[in-house]
C-alpha cells in the first residue's frame, strides 16, 4: 500500500510567519515603528515553523511512493513560480523608477557602486551551485552517501561566506558611504532586493542542512530523494535571481 504522509499544518504557519517577515522589512525600510516587532515576530515564527515542519519530516521513516513524489516536486515547482512572480515585481518596480520616473541613475545622493567585491560573491554563489548539482549526482547517480554530505557541506560553506560577504559590503557602504535604505531611492532598492534574496540564501542553507540530515539518518534513496530536488531546484533559483540582481543593480 502507499504510503501518503499526513496533513501538515505547518507550511501553513511557515508561510504565514513568512508574510509577516516580508511586510516586516518593507515597514522597517519606511520607517515604521511596526517594522521591527513584524521583523521579529515574522522570523521568529517562519523559522519555528521551518524547524518544525523540518521535524515532523525527520520522524516519517519511510521512502515517498512514486506518485508521491511527482506530486511533491510539482507542488514545490508551483511554490517557485510564486517566488519568481515576488521577485518579478521586484524588478518591475525597479525598471519603472529607474527609466520612467527618474531623469538620471543612480539618483543624486547615491555613491558608484563598487563591483569587485560583489562580483567576487557572484562568482562565489555561482561555485555553490556547482557544488550543489555535484553532491545531487553523487548521491542519485552513484549512491554516494558519504561524497554527497561533503559537497553539501562545501555549498553551505560557499552559501555562508557569500551572505558575510553581503553584510560586510553593506557596512561598508553605511560606514563610508553613509548610504542607507533612506537616502535614496538607490538605497531603498540595494537594501531591500538585496535583503530579500539574502533571506532566500538564508532559507536555501536551511534546506541543505536537512537534505544533509537525512541523508544521514538514511531517509532518502537514490530513487526516492524529494529533499534533495527541492534543495537544488531551490539553490539554482536563488543562483538565477542574484544574477539578474548584480547585472541591475552593479552593472548597468
């Protein structure tokens, strides 16, 4: 008989704590005293989900049937086409302001954005998806458990030095630079397209830290592996939208 895991009440709350959040950061970036208590109640509450949706997963002890995992990795390709319509917004807004409502960019206020170190970032980000896609073919082409956790221990590696890499570029930019969110329309978007796809770095580790649990407590198999897709599938759209971000935002 086939296995169907059980309704799950938390991508409900995870998604709802992840609402919270996002309108978290967009008050904190207009000023708004509401910003900081959305910022900590949405974190708070999209990260307890995660853990525990993480949990409730860890405990199902059995391999996803075959029709199970179709629909799963077609469910999490629907969760990415909403997140790529959130950062097709994004973008929208950005192209509006910058060609049609502003004469000249950056605007007056807004330092040259140096591009040495974000392209060093780049290029980081860009390695962790190759490292990601090598520890998938490990695992489903070979069966390579131990070789797998490796490669994803080296993507989070590269995933965590790029997001230092971010928030030092941002000190800098604040410590010299004296450019934040507020003092241009330049700022507003650096800080909150930058912030947001930093958040999906962020969520992309946690992924990859529990395809590595699994793979440790031997709950996935070359056949059956629905956390290892989502992880890379994941990884590659986070590894898309910071190319189309560098060449906006440091580019042109």
């Amino acid at each position: 008989m086939s296995h169907v895991s059980p309704p799950s009440f938390w991508p409900l709350l995870a998604a709802l704590g992840a609402g919270i959040l996002f309108s978290g950061i967009v008050l904190y970036f207009y000023g708004s005293p509401l910003g900081t208590w959305a910022l900590l109640i949405g974190g708070v509450g999209a990260l307890g989900s995660l853990i525990g949706w993480a949990t409730e997963i860890l405990t199902q002890h059995v391999h996803d049937p075959d029709e199970l995992q179709r629909m799963l990795n077609r469910g999490f390709l629907f969760f990415l086409i909403s997140e790529a319509a959130i950062f097709a917004a994004f973008f929208a807004h950005y192209y509006y302001q910058r060609l049609l409502v502003f004469e000249s960019w950056p605007p007056a206020g807004a330092p040259e954005l140096e591009t040495q170190l974000p392209a060093i970032a780049t290029l980081i980000l860009l390695t962790s998806g190759v490292t990601a896609r090598i520890a998938r073919s490990r695992f489903v082409q070979r069966g390579a458990r131990s070789a797998a956790k490796t490669w994803i221990l080296v993507t989070i590696a590269l995933a965590s030095i790029f997001l230092a890499m971010e928030a030092y570029e941002w000190g800098l930019l604040k410590e010299f630079d004296n450019f934040t969110h507020q003092t241009t329309m330049a700022g507003t978007y650096l800080y909150i397209m930058t912030g947001f796809h930093a958040l999906h770095v962020l969520t992309g580790i946690v992924l990859w830290a529990l395809v590595y649990v699994r793979l440790e407590l031997g709950h996935m198999s070359p056949k059956y592996h629905f956390a290892f897709n989502a992880a890379g599938w994941y990884w590659d759209f986070v590894d898309l939208v910071w190319v189309f971000l560098f060449f906006s935002i440091y580019l042109i």
